[in-house]
C-alpha cells in the first residue's frame, strides 16, 4: 500500500485490517466498487444520473470492534439523520471472503468532501471511499 498523506498516517490501522478494506466491495445498486479498480459500468450511471463526485460511508463497527445488529441499526439511522440534506443512496460493505458480517452504508453524491469526513470521524470510522467519475474508488484514511 503506498503511503497515506502525512495528515492521514496516525490513525491507520494495523496492515492485515487495511488490506481487508482494500479487499472489501462497497455495494450500491448491483455495482461492486473495489478499491483502486476501475468500473465503467458505475461510471456510465454517475453520468447519465448527472453525478461527478461519490464516497461511501457507514456508521456500523466503529474502529473496526463488531457491535451487535441492534447498535449498528441504531448509528446507521443516526446517520441518516445526519445526511438527510445530502443525496444518498442505500449501500453496503461486504467481505467477499465471508470473515465480516455485512455493513449497512450510504452511497453519498456530490456531497462535500469535508462534510463526509467529518461524519466518517463522528461514527469512529478509520476510512471511507471515495471517488470521482472516470476514476477508481479509494479509501481516505481518517
């Protein structure tokens, strides 16, 4: 994995943990974003939909510790509650090798980078991905 930015390099978790993030495919629409991989098929939908910008986030197991199904339930609402302004799409983190459970998430467009950011860091996450049309899908280190 190259490394991050300087900014970002504190909060990185241990290797095997980022590269299951890297591993991990990020669900929203039948499309399967992976990091670092191109899909024109995502790419051709960002387009006709008129979007430029997207990242995914989710709310659930905070700095990677598994919470119970009625916890992550109760964070994915609230960050509905705080996106409600922003447009989102329903979405999902899997693990293709079955070794994590699967995470609710949102697809955010063309929101503001730091906006997302800032709620990748309140719900305790260690990255969200992010992505423009006509690039591959990348995680920010928070």
């Amino acid at each position: 994995m190259p490394n991050p930015p300087s900014d970002q390099s504190a909060s990185l978790p241990d290797e095997r943990l980022a590269a299951a993030y890297r591993n991990a495919r990020y669900v929203f629409n039948g499309f399967a974003l992976q990091i670092d991989v191109p899909h024109p098929d995502f790419d051709r939908w960002l387009a006709h939909e008129g979007y430029h910008d997207y990242a995914f986030l989710t709310a659930c197991n905070p700095r990677s510790k598994p919470l119970s199904a009625t916890r992550n339930l109760a964070r994915h609402g609230r960050l509905l509650a705080l996106t409600g302004s922003l447009t989102h799409r329903g979405a999902t983190g899997t693990d293709p090798d079955g070794r994590w459970p699967d995470e609710p998430g949102l697809l955010l467009l063309d929101a503001p980078r730091e906006k997302v950011r800032d709620l990748g860091r309140r719900f305790g996450q260690y990255a969200i991905v992010e992505g423009e049309a006509g690039g591959s899908p990348r995680l920010y280190w928070l």
